[in-house]
C-alpha cells in the first residue's frame, strides 16, 4: 500500500472513533420521559374492598379465643 492510501485509512479510522465517542453524550443528555398521569386511588369503591365483614369475623374468632384462653387460665389455676 501506498502512504497516501495508509494515511486515508488512518484519517478515516479515527473521524470514525471520533463521531462514535461524541455521540454517546448527546444521548445520555436527553430529557427524561414525563411522569404518568396522576391517577385516583386504585379501588376506593366498597366493593372492591371487601374488609368490613372481614374484620367483624376477625373480631369476633379474636374475642373468643380470649375468652377461651382466660376460661383455660382460670380452669388451671383453680385445679392447682
């Protein structure tokens, strides 16, 4: 190969690692993307949130069993 040619070769090599270096700034300085919309509560409505009779059986198997573990309590110290 001639110099000339060698020398081509080289110029292009590096315009070309030039442009692919310095375009790697340009996409990392893009804005980010927009939040979401703001939304409502995601089910706010009753019956998606089915937690009342949930928590009165809850309540309830609770109270018993406190009831049933002071009954035992008293069973026991009454035995000894």
């Amino acid at each position: 190969m001639t110099k000339m040619k060698l020398n081509k070769y080289i110029f292009l090599f590096f315009v070309i690692l030039l442009v692919a270096v310095s375009s790697q700034p340009c996409f990392a300085q893009l804005p980010p993307p927009p939040p979401p919309p703001p939304t409502g509560p995601p089910c706010w409505p009753p019956p998606c949130i089915p937690v009342n009779s949930g928590l009165i059986y809850a309540l309830g198997a609770a109270l018993l069993f406190g009831v049933y573990a002071i009954y035992k309590s008293v069973k026991s110290r009454k035995a000894a």
